[in-house]
C-alpha cells in the first residue's frame, strides 16, 4: 500500500502541490491526470524521492519512506523520455540494470513481446525513438515490483507495441500490481483504467472511476467530461 499525507511542494512563489491526499491499497490501474502544469511529474517525483516535499509524508506499507530510499526496490519506474548513453547496446543496458537492482530476474518474455531481440546488439544511437521506447519498457518493467509508475509510457509505441503493452499492463494488473499511470492518451484511459486521479493547480479536482467524473461532468464520454473541466477551471 501507498499512501500520500497532505503532501505539498512550492518553488518560490509557485505552488505546484497543495495538501495532496491519496492512498493506493488495492491492486489496480491508477491514472493520474491534469492539464501541463497541475503537478503530476511533480508528485510522481516526490513518491520516488527525487523531490522533497515542503510538508506532508509518504508512507509505504505502514512506514514512513520521507527521507529514505530502500524502499525504491519496490517501485518500478518508467520515465516519459529515457535518455539512454549512444555507446552502449541494449543488451549492456538490460545487464547494467540488472547488476544495479541486484536482480536475476528473466526478462526474455518482454523481449520477445516488444520484438527487440534483433535491436539489442545495436548502439542506442542507431535506434529509432519508438525502439528506444521499447526498451525503456523493458528496462522498467523486468523486475517484479509491487508498484509500478509509468510515466506517459506509450510516447512512440508503434500500434503493434501499443497493442503488446496493454496486454502486459492487464496481465500484471491481474498479478496484484498496483500500477500509477500518467498519460494524455484518453483512449487508453478509458480502456484500462479503474481509478483517476485528475489535478488542477496542485490539487486534487477529482477521485473516481469514470462512471463517476461522467456524473459528475454530465458528459457522456471521458474526452468530453476532461474538456468541460479546463474549460470551466480556465485551462484553455
């Protein structure tokens, strides 16, 4: 279980989080959207450390994980752009990985899934964007973690691998995972999601499943109901 308490974070002036609430104690896909600016690469950083808040904490199954990092080796993380060094091979960075986390763990059915066996000897500097992508996948998802973040993960997916990716994504969801998502694609919101989690200004505008922000909105599709929202907060 994950749980965020009054969580709040400010750069001078700018207020990019305000007393954020939320727990994540049961297995599922977790969609964390907002309009550029709410705060989500923000508290996705402040869950994996890489920001410190300025109050509030965050305790992971029970224990407070403020100021803390051992508890990483329970998250797997998916960056949105994955800046890979141009010399090495994807097979050298799997192995690299693979010795920092200290894992042994099989990452062949992934491999064969993306179709990347024929890449892995090549320099990522002679890759494509949405081979690169694929490896990031890869590199984020071969460990088995009971969380896992993924930050705009289907950037340059060719629609074979978007097809491949949510496949895994329901397969791990179906293992007990509790997956973190955020994405601008609202289709795949609308395919995969259980919960969302929409921010506006820092703060949380809305908690549910779609069923309820259709409600809520008064819209009768996903695409809609997040259109009506900027409008009204100005976002547009």
């Amino acid at each position: 279980m994950l749980e965020i308490r009054n969580i709040s974070k400010s750069y001078g002036k700018l207020k990019v989080l305000e007393s954020v609430d939320m727990t994540f104690n049961d297995s599922g896909i977790y969609s964390i959207l907002g309009p550029n600016g709410s705060g989500k690469t923000t508290l996705i950083k402040t869950i994996l450390g890489m920001v410190i808040p300025d109050k509030g904490e965050i305790f992971f199954d029970g224990i407070k994980i403020n100021w803390t990092y051992n508890y990483r080796s329970k998250i797997s993380y998916l960056p949105q752009i994955a800046n890979f060094p141009d010399n090495l091979t994807g097979r050298e960075l799997i192995s690299m990985i693979k010795d920092i986390r200290n894992s042994n763990l099989n990452e062949e059915y992934l491999i064969n899934l993306f179709d990347l066996k024929n890449h892995l000897d090549k320099n990522m500097k002679h890759l494509s964007g949405g081979t690169k992508q694929k490896l990031n996948v890869v590199l984020a998802l071969m460990f088995d973690t009971p969380i896992i973040i993924l930050d705009e993960p289907t950037a340059g997916l060719d629609p074979v691998a978007l097809i491949s990716f949510k496949k895994l994504i329901k397969e791990l969801k179906k293992r007990g995972k509790i997956i973190i998502l955020t994405t601008h694609i609202i289709n795949l919101v609308e395919e995969i999601t259980d919960k969302i989690i929409f921010l506006l200004e820092g703060n949380i505008y809305f908690k549910g499943n779609i069923r309820e922000l259709l409600e809520k909105t008064e819209e009768n599709n996903l695409e809609e109901a997040i259109a009506k929202i900027l409008k009204e907060n100005g976002n547009v």
